[in-house]
C-alpha cells in the first residue's frame, strides 16, 4: 500500500513529489526485514541508492537526489541498519548477503537493470554487486570510493589522523590500554563488539566522533570529549557497531578484491563524484579504480572532504546522476 494518498498521483500532480509511491519491510530470510521504499515514477528509468556506514540508513533528503519526473528510484536500508528489523542484527549479515538482498529487490520491482548510486560503504557495495551482476546494471554513479581494504582504514586512522590532528589522534590511542596500542583498530573493534555496555559505549563514541571529523572538510570541534565519552545516557550511535564487524572481518571481501576485479566494469559507464580534500576515502582510491575502469569519468569537487553535504558535494552527485541517466536512456 503507499504511505501517502498523494503517491498515487502522477508526479506533476503531488504536493510533495518524493512522497514514497511504496513502502514496506521485506523478509529476505535468516530472520532480516528490510526497509524498501522507492520514489519517482513508475516506467522511471531504474536505480538504486546504497547508503554508508555500514550501518547508517537511508534518510529522507536521499530520495531528493532522484528526479521524480526521470526516475523510478529505489532505496533500502540494508541488514540490521536503519528502519531495517532486527535492528543492528550482525548475524548473517556479510557482503555476499547484501548482494543477494539487492538483487531480491531487483527481482521485486521487475527490472532487468538499474543504475547502482552509492558513497563511501555504499560505493563499496556497489562496486561489488556490479562485479558480481555486470549484466544487471545499467550505470554506475559512486562518490567517495572505498576500496574496503584494511589499507585504507589503517591510512585513515594511523596516518592521516595523526598527520592532520595530532591532538585528536592521541585522543583516540590513548582510549586503548598502552599493551594494546600496537594493534589500536583491533582494541577498538573488539571492544565496540563487546555485549558489555560499559566496555563498548566509550569506544563506539570515541570511533564515531572521531570518524565523523575526519568526514568533514570544516568539522565543528576536532577533539573527542573525554567526559561525553563516559557518559551512560543517550542513545549510542549505530555506525560503530556495524563497521567494527565489518572492518574486523575485512568486509567479507578478499584483499584488494575490487580493485583486482575491475576488468569485471568493463562496458559499464560511470562516474566517480570525489572530494578533494577527503580524508577517509581520499582521491587516490577513485583514481586507482579510475586507471582500472576505462568507462569510468572522474570528477574532483574542490574545497571538499568526505560527506555528501560538504560545499558542492551533494550538487555534484546530483549533476552525475542525471548525466549518467541520460547516458543510460539515450
């Protein structure tokens, strides 16, 4: 059933165009429902949004980046994340099972194909359901690109950390015990894997503040509060949760998978939307996938960091994503 009367109008018609035309939980078995929803218009051209993390959700604004006159947009929240049920479940919750869910989502709707957006994690899933469905996607449009290799995560938060914001950076080290401080990304996973909360609540904040400022070109504060971190009320952030199982098991992926698998892009057209001055996914991950994937176009947005809603971010991927529709239908 749609979630609002006015889905059912033509688009032209609606008071709010991005209204949801349907919207419900999908059981994709081993006990995981998830939140589908899809926008535009049907007979739209075909696509899909993957969100972040892994572990943040799809939220509202996402369904904006999509003309509703163009398009017939899907978005789901993956396993355990967002309005997806049980929420921040990591058991059967790898990879290869996110690729599977999205192609019970293509099924569902009837597409043949779809155009696959996606940032950061989500650039991640959609490089490798494209590797492993090529015939199933029409165009890719990525921004941020994650290679999902421990390479990465160790640059992010053992180099470019320290390099950039030296305070910060032993803000974050020095929540590790001194034993432990060899291996710090692996304290702070098991710890944030812990069932304890009182283990786990500190490093799943310290991890998502930290994480968060790397993610911004201009961040607000670039210090962790040491007494928020102790604090028991408030909600604890999903994010940490999901990336600590993933990261920890290298996200369910051989080494340098995406990358020794790019040939697998080949006849796919894409664009790569990348911030200049992204410091956890920086530019030379989208251009060593770029100098792989001949199809693909490389666009730099400057005076950028990571997130979508840095300056001229979130335009970008907006200009690519109809490019590349136009790409698709023509």
């Amino acid at each position: 059933m749609p979630p609002d009367a006015d889905a059912g109008k033509p688009v032209a018609q609606r008071a709010d165009p991005f209204v949801p035309l349907t919207s419900e939980l999908l059981p994709v078995g081993d006990g995981h429902d998830i939140h589908v929803e899809s926008v535009g218009r049907e007979g739209g051209i075909p696509a899909v949004y993957l969100h972040g993390g892994p572990g943040s959700g799809c939220q509202p604004d996402h369904r904006r980046l999509f003309d509703p006159e163009r398009f017939h947009a899907v978005l789901f929240d993956q396993r355990g994340s967002g309005r997806s049920r049980p929420k921040g479940r990591r058991e059967h919750n790898t990879l290869p099972q996110l690729i599977a869910d999205m192609e019970k989502i293509r099924e569902k709707f009837g597409f043949e194909k779809w155009m696959v957006v996606g940032g950061s994690w989500g650039a991640t899933l959609a490089l490798a359901y494209a590797q492993a469905h090529p015939d199933r996607v029409s165009g890719l449009v990525l921004r941020a690109t994650f290679l999902g290799t421990r390479r990465e995560l160790d640059a992010a938060f053992l180099e470019t950390l320290p390099r950039f914001y030296p305070e910060l950076s032993e803000d974050f080290i020095k929540r590790v015990p001194e034993a432990e401080r060899g291996q710090p990304l692996e304290a702070y996973w098991r710890r944030i894997l812990d069932s304890d909360v009182a283990a786990h609540s500190p490093f799943a904040r310290a991890w998502h503040d930290t994480e968060r400022i790397l993610s911004e070109h201009a961040p607000s504060r670039t210090r962790l509060d040491l007494v928020a971190l102790k604090s028991s009320g408030g909600a604890l952030p999903a994010t940490p949760f999901m990336e600590a199982h993933y990261f920890a098991n290298d996200c369910f992926m051989r080494p340098n998978q995406l990358l020794d698998d790019a040939e697998k892009l080949k006849g796919i057209a894409g664009i790569i939307v990348q911030g200049r001055y992204d410091l956890l996914c920086p530019p030379a991950n989208s251009h060593a996938l770029a100098s792989r994937w001949l199809e693909a176009e490389l666009r730099i947005v400057q005076g950028a960091g990571h997130t979508l809603y840095d300056p001229g971010v979130r335009n970008a991927v907006m200009k690519a994503i109809a490019d590349m529709a136009s790409k698709v239908s023509g």
